[in-house]
C-alpha cells in the first residue's frame, strides 16, 4: 500500500524479489524521486533555513545511495542492501518529515503561529529529519565497505583455488602412482568445472536481464561464495600435509591426501553444478527458490569430511543448532513465507533428515564401524 506517496514496506519487498535485471536497476533512482517528493511536502511552508538544511542532508543522502548502486554495479548486486534500507532506514527518515510536515508541510496549518509559539519543537523536529539522513547515509556507507570487502574475500578465494591447481600439477610431477596420477586429473578437472560454473552465475548477478531476478540470483551467489570458501579451506589444509608428504617422499601419505583433495573437488563440483542449474530453471516464486537454496545451504553448513569426534560434538552443541535454525526460519521470514509455509517445510524437512540419517546407519560400512566402535567400548 502506498500512502502519501511513500511505498510501505511489505509492498516494496514483495516487488524487490520480484524485480527483474531492467526493474532493479531502477530501485535506487526511485528511492531518490519518492524522498525527494517527500522532503518538498514535508518542507512547503518552512523558512528557508529549515528548508535548506533538510534539502541539503537528503542531496547528501542522494549521493550514498548513487555511490552505492555504483559499487554494485562493479562488484556485485546487493538486494538486501535495499531491502534493508527501506525497512529501517526510510522508515525512520519517512516517519521524521511526517512529523515535521505536520508544522511546517504542505498542509499543515497556522505554520506562522507555530513558527514562533512552537520554533523549539520546529527546530527539534528538523534536527530529527537531518539525523534520520544521516543515520541512513551511514548505513550505506557501511554496506559500501560490506559489499567491497566480501568481493574482494571472494577473489581471494579464486584466486587461492587457482594456485592450489598449479601446487596439484606440481606434485603430479613428483608422483609415480597411476592412482594418484588418476585422481590429480580428476580434482583438476573438477575444480575447473566448479570455478567454470561459479564465473557464470557470477555474469548472471552482473547482467541486468529480464529473465532473471537479482534478488533470486544473490541468494544462490550468497551460498555459492561460501561453498568456493569451504572448498578452498579444504584444499588449502590437504595441500599443506601432501607438500610434505613429496618433501618427506612418504607416496602413502600423498596418496592419502589426495584422495581428500579428490573428494573436496567433486563436492564442489557437485555443489555448484546444483546451485548454477537452480538459476537456469529462471525459479519464480521467493518461497520455492528458498526452500531449494535453503537445503542445500544448510547441508554445507553441516557436511564435514571426516569429522573428529570432537567435530561432531561441536556441530550438535544445542546452542549451534539453535543458531542454525534461528538462521533458517528468519531468512525463510525475509522470502516471503507465512507461519504456515514455514511450518510445512520444517516439517516435511525434518523427515527428510530422518530418512537420511536412518538410511545412512544401515550402510554396511557405517554399521561395521559403530559395531567395532561397541567392541571398543566394551574392552
């Protein structure tokens, strides 16, 4: 609903996740047009002090908010950015010219009698106004910094996972196996196709298309950095112990490593192939593309190679699964789905959990490790 001119919240959300490349691209630019009309309404019949001063703090406003689109446009789109910013920002900056306007605004009246029997609460009420810009220039400025920094941690990581390659091709030198010679073409392989679909997802939040909806397509870039992240931790740590397996000449413990290496490199893979075919299928509707990015978000967070029991412990300490799914129903909230939805996916979730937890107790090799862990345990 709109009301004076300003789109409430609710509104704007919806039609944010909606927006396609063409219409967010003009999310900011209408920001600017509807404070603008808001700031002239709110200030008509104010003396030109009160005036200036507000006008000048929204061109200052107006400035961030280009500043802004501009680092999205050359690192990567930021919906929540804006999203955040209405729900907070232009609320707080929205509720404070209403307030003045009702002294000095368009239709306010006996503005001359206020603005001598009431110029300390004029002069407060513009005091708010500018704090309100100011806090909401501050915002963005902050988000500026938040987009840049996670950019440039996301070519830190590519740019980690090409070195590890060339490391990999290095010690394929070295190696005399044909098994491990096997698995260092295939971790190459794999690796290159998993960076060969995150570069074009990657193009996608770039491009301003029709087809695809920014909204929809940061949620997957979101997961898809932190998969590169987790794959390049992972090689990193295997990396390190195959180094001095080839310094030590001990082909066991290469061998060993890379086979984890292999592992990590078809996950990723796998991972990013799922996540970049999401995208293609043009996915509508927010609730629908959520609860696909949702599981496989959160089998990321909890997938461990070959987790210690001291991992396993950690992963299920109350207080992180509590973290886990505060995180999960509260991003399910922010896609737009009821109590209902969210209730009927937990649900349905949960019991796919279960499933697979039941199926993978009866692995025959799950079962000869707890029945061995039972004789230990026994002694």
């Amino acid at each position: 609903m709109t009301v004076n001119g300003v789109e409430d919240y609710d509104e704007f959300a919806a039609r944010l996740q909606k927006a396609n490349g063409e219409e967010y691209a003009k999310i900011p630019e209408e920001f600017k047009q509807e404070t603008q009309a808001h700031v002239e309404e709110a200030t008509a019949q104010a003396p030109p002090v009160v005036r200036n001063s507000v006008q000048q703090e929204a061109n200052k406003l107006y400035d961030k908010v280009d500043e802004t689109r501009e680092k999205e446009q050359y690192y990567t789109p930021s919906p929540k950015t804006w999203q955040e910013f209405k729900r907070s920002e232009m609320a707080h900056i929205n509720q404070a010219l209403n307030s003045l306007g009702e002294l000095v605004g368009k239709s306010a009246t006996n503005v001359k009698e206020n603005m001598t029997s009431r110029l300390d609460e004029v002069m407060d009420r513009t005091t708010k106004v500018i704090h309100s810009f100011r806090h909401a220039a501050s915002f963005l400025h902050r988000e500026q910094k938040r987009i840049e920094t996670e950019s440039l941690e996301m070519n830190e990581d590519i740019q980690r996972i090409q070195k590890n390659l060339k490391e990999i091709q290095n010690m394929m030198a070295y190696a005399q196996d044909p098994e491990i010679q096997k698995k260092g073409e295939g971790i190459l392989k794999d690796t290159v196709e998993m960076m060969k679909n995150f570069g074009e997802m990657y193009a996608l939040s770039q491009e301003p298309s029709k087809k695809f909806r920014p909204f929809r397509v940061a949620e997957h870039m979101e997961v898809a950095k932190d998969a590169i992240h987790k794959t390049r931790v992972e090689m990193d740590t295997y990396l390190t112990t195959a180094k001095t397996a080839v310094a030590t000449r001990s082909e066991s413990v290469l061998k060993n490593m890379i086979g984890k290496l292999q592992k990590a490199a078809k996950k990723g893979r796998s991972f990013m192939t799922g996540l970049k075919n999401s995208i293609s299928r043009g996915i509508q509707k927010g609730k629908d593309a959520y609860s696909a990015i949702s599981k496989m978000h959160l089998a990321l967070v909890l997938e461990k190679e070959e987790p210690s029991k001291l991992e396993e412990v950690e992963i299920m300490k109350p207080e992180n699964l509590q973290r886990m799914a505060d995180d999960m129903v509260e991003k399910m909230a922010k896609a737009g789905m009821t109590q209902a939805e969210i209730e009927v996916f937990s649900k349905n979730f949960v019991k796919d959990v279960q499933k697979k937890l039941d199926a993978a107790t009866k692995k025959p090799q799950t079962q000869e490790m707890t029945k061995e862990n039972e004789k230990i345990q026994t002694r």
